[in-house]
C-alpha cells in the first residue's frame, strides 16, 4: 500500500488575455498579467487579478519599464482574486 498522499492545489491559471507578454505570480498566487504590443511598443500595460491594480500610464509602457513595474507589484502583493 502506498503511502504517497494526493496534493490538490487550489491555483487554476486564469485564461490568458490576448497580447500577453508576461505572467508574474504574486504571494498569494494571483496572476499579474503584462499585455500588450511587446518590446517595441508603448501600448505596455500591467493588471493584478488579485487586487485590481494596474499601471498608472498605460499609454507610455515601455516593455522594458512594465517588466519591473509588474514584477515588483507580484513580489509584494497578497491580494487574492475574489470570483
């Protein structure tokens, strides 16, 4: 008889918006999502699925700038999405 025990995880990756980028995780596992028209373009923007912030001028998003901006956001966010 084995004694292996079945882990469920309650993390279901939301379904992906169109022209995403990148897909950090935050603390608490909410996607925190960077869509956009990618390296080139300024149309660059972030949105947590946990708290519902989001960047402040998306009409200027480098995705170089977007890149950090989300990343730092995901490292200290615990917000959870609420269905």
């Amino acid at each position: 008889m084995s004694t292996a025990t079945l882990r469920v995880s309650a993390f279901t990756e939301p379904e992906r918006p169109k022209n995403l980028q990148i897909r950090y995780i935050n603390l608490a596992g909410a996607a925190v999502d960077v869509t956009g028209g990618g390296e080139h373009a300024q149309d660059n923007r972030w949105t947590c699925r946990g708290c519902k912030d989001s960047s402040d001028c998306p009409k200027v998003g480098w995705l170089w700038r977007i890149r950090e901006a989300a990343s730092t956001h995901a490292t200290t966010c615990r917000a959870i999405p609420l269905t």
